[in-house]
C-alpha cells in the first residue's frame, strides 16, 4: 500500500489541494476571459434557439385579433362617415353676396360739401354731398322769367280769339242787314218792273234797279268780311294753342332747372356702408363719375356647385355656413333658388366646343342661399360682399 502511494502514477491522479488552488491562481487572465466567451456564446446560441422557436408577429393570435378589431372599426366607422356624408353637399367655391350701389352725381358741378366718410354706415335718405348750385339757381330764375313771358303772350293770344270771335259777331249782323236790304231793293225792283210803264217813269226803274244791285254787292261784302273774321277766329285760336305750348314749355323749362337744382344735393338712395370714396371737397364732378359705393346690408350666399352635387339640391332645404373671416360663428340659412344655366354660360366669353378641341370639364351653377337670421345689424362680425363662405346644404 506505501509502495503505491509512493509511485509517481499516483501522484498525478490525485493532487493535492494546495497544488490545486496554486494551480488555478496561476492561470492567465487570457484563459479567463476565454472563459467567459465560451460562456456568453452558449448563452447567446440558447436564446436564437428560443427566439426560433417563437412564431412571427403576423401569426400570433393577439396580433390577429387587434388586426381584426382595428380593421372592423375602420370599415364600420367608413360605412358611419358614407352615410352621414351622402346626406350634405357642400363647396369653397362660395362667396358673401349683396347689394352694391354706385353713388354718382347727376349734374355736373363744383363738391361744396362732404357729410360723409370712409365705411360710414347711413341710412336711406340722408344727405351725402352738396353740390355748388349757383349755376343751377340762374337757370331756375332765368327758366322762370320765360315761363312768366309765355304766360302773357298766351293771354295776348287768348285776348285775340275773344277779339276775332267778336268780329265773326259783327260780320254776320252785317251779313243780315245787306240781306235785309237785297231783299227790299228786290221787291222794289219787282214792283217797278209789274207797274204799267205808263205809271212809271224810266228813272224810277233805273232806281230800283240800282239800288237791288248795291243791296247785292253790300251782301257779298258782308259775308267776306263774314269769312275773314272767321278765318281770323282760327288763326287767334291756332296762336293762343301756340301760345299755351310755349307756356307748357317754359313751365317743364322750370321744372328741370328746379330738378336739377335740387340734384345739387346727394341723398343716399339706400341703407348701406360707404366704400370706395374718392371724392373730396373741391372736386369738379361730371355726370355720372363714380363717387363711392354703397353696400346694402342684406346679404346672402351665392356658391357654384358642381353640377354633379345638383342631383338631389332643392329650394328650400337648410344651410349651414361657415365664413372664414370668423371661424368661430355658424349661421343658418336655407337654399333660395338655382340659376338656370351654369356660369360659364352666362360668361363674357363663352366657352365655344364646336371646334372639334373638345374636352370635358365639371361645371359649376351658382346657388342662391340667404340667411334665416338677420345679419349686419351690429358694427361687430358684419358680412361683406366678396368674403369666402363655405355653405353645407343637407339634401338628405
């Protein structure tokens, strides 16, 4: 037993602990770190193992069923969206419409005054400008001085008929006295001419003879004198009708000077916002140049739909509108009417397809929706002609 413990095959079996532990402390830090990686590759190759064993992300059953969950939201919330969506047409192509009126003058004259200023609010009836009416003063006197000048040859002319009528009088008594007088110069005649001559002398004939043939000419005389004064009944009547339409005349004469007169002051026509001034004190002004504009109050909503959204839009049927100038504020209104025929249409220059260069484009009709509510009652949030609006009409 000594002698196998003893022998040097033993002795390399089992070494001892303290060679052991000497042993180990010796080795280098390179065999370590060997050591280590030999480790982590293990470690490294069991978890791609594990990781190879795991579906992918596209068949695991909680991927699928969210998938499924989210897809079928989606399509219920798209059929949700269609069938609210179907139930509104709505367009930007839409504007604030309204009234604009151009104020000009109506007489050409000198701006005395300016009663009014720059987006003033006045309403129908009040006074805008004064013009410099000297002008216009002289041709009222001057107008007037004619009138009354026709008025007293009119009475002159009237005065004349009273004057011929009267003579036409006189020239038919005349008329009857010569005929009185013919007809006894006849019957003298008669009786000298029936007279035995014996009885008779021949001057007496002669006389008598005479005498008839004076009663004749007297007779014609009178009835000329009778035609004259006739004639001069209408020729006095033809002037006093001349004489009444030169009255006429002159009082129309009066009449426009005072009209043109009273043009020297500028009222407004209607209820509305000063736009646009460009006159000033001192500006000449001719007829009809542009002073400013207008713009009445009453507004509505003109917008150009498709032609393809006119399928189921009806007068009549509720609006909602939207104006971007004030994001925060909806107002209601309802569909008035639809023009008959498309805007381009109705275009300074039509489009004209019967070249041959045809190609199909979307038209749009305007729309005119006006406004449930009153509007531009307030200085604040007022609606403007021109401001875009973006109209949602259900038609549905």
């Amino acid at each position: 037993m000594k002698s196998n413990e003893n022998s040097p095959g033993a002795r390399q079996e089992a070494p001892r602990p303290s060679e052991d532990r000497h042993q180990r402390r010796e080795e280098s830090p390179k065999d370590q770190q060997d050591g280590h990686e030999g480790s982590s590759n293990d470690q490294d190759s069991e978890d791609g193992a594990q990781q190879r064993k795991k579906p992918p992300l596209h068949r695991r059953p909680a991927f699928v069923v969210s998938a499924a969950i989210i897809l079928t939201m989606l399509i219920i919330g798209a059929v949700v969206f269609w069938l609210f969506a179907r139930q509104y047409v709505s367009t930007d192509d839409a504007y604030v419409d309204g009234h604009v009126t151009q104020v000009s003058p109506r007489v050409a004259a000198l701006t005395l005054k300016l009663h009014v200023d720059d987006n003033q609010l006045v309403p129908k009836g009040d006074l805008l400008i004064e013009l410099d009416p000297t002008d216009y003063q002289l041709a009222l006197d001057q107008a007037a001085a004619e009138a009354a000048s026709a008025r007293a040859r009119a009475g002159q002319a009237q005065a004349q008929v009273e004057t011929a009528r009267a003579t036409v009088a006189q020239a038919a008594a005349e008329v009857d006295a010569a005929q009185v007088r013919l007809d006894n110069a006849s019957r003298d005649l008669k009786r000298y001419q029936e007279v035995d001559e014996r009885a008779r002398s021949r001057q007496q004939l002669d006389n008598a003879l005479t005498a008839q043939k004076n009663a004749q000419a007297e007779l014609e005389q009178a009835k000329a004198r009778q035609v004259s004064a006739d004639a001069g009944v209408v020729s006095a009547a033809a002037a006093l009708k001349v004489a009444k339409a030169e009255v006429q005349s002159s009082d129309a004469s009066v009449q426009r000077a005072k009209v043109n007169l009273s043009y020297c002051q500028i009222y407004a026509p209607t209820d509305g916002r000063v736009t646009q001034r460009t006159v000033e004190v001192g500006n000449y002004l001719a007829v009809g140049q542009a002073m400013f504009m207008l713009v009445d109050p009453d507004v509505w909503v003109t917008a150009n739909f498709k032609e393809t959204q006119l399928t189921h839009l009806r007068p009549g049927q509720p609006v909602t509108i939207k104006v971007d100038a004030f994001p925060g504020i909806k107002w209601r209104g309802h569909v008035d009417s639809i023009q008959a025929g498309s805007g381009s249409r109705f275009s300074v220059l039509p489009a004209e397809n019967a070249t041959g260069n045809f190609v199909k484009v979307v038209q749009r009709v305007p729309v005119k929706i006006v406004f449930d509510d009153p509007v531009n009652e307030q200085q604040k949030d007022m609606l403007s002609p021109g401001l875009s609006v973006i109209p949602r009409v259900k038609v549905r």
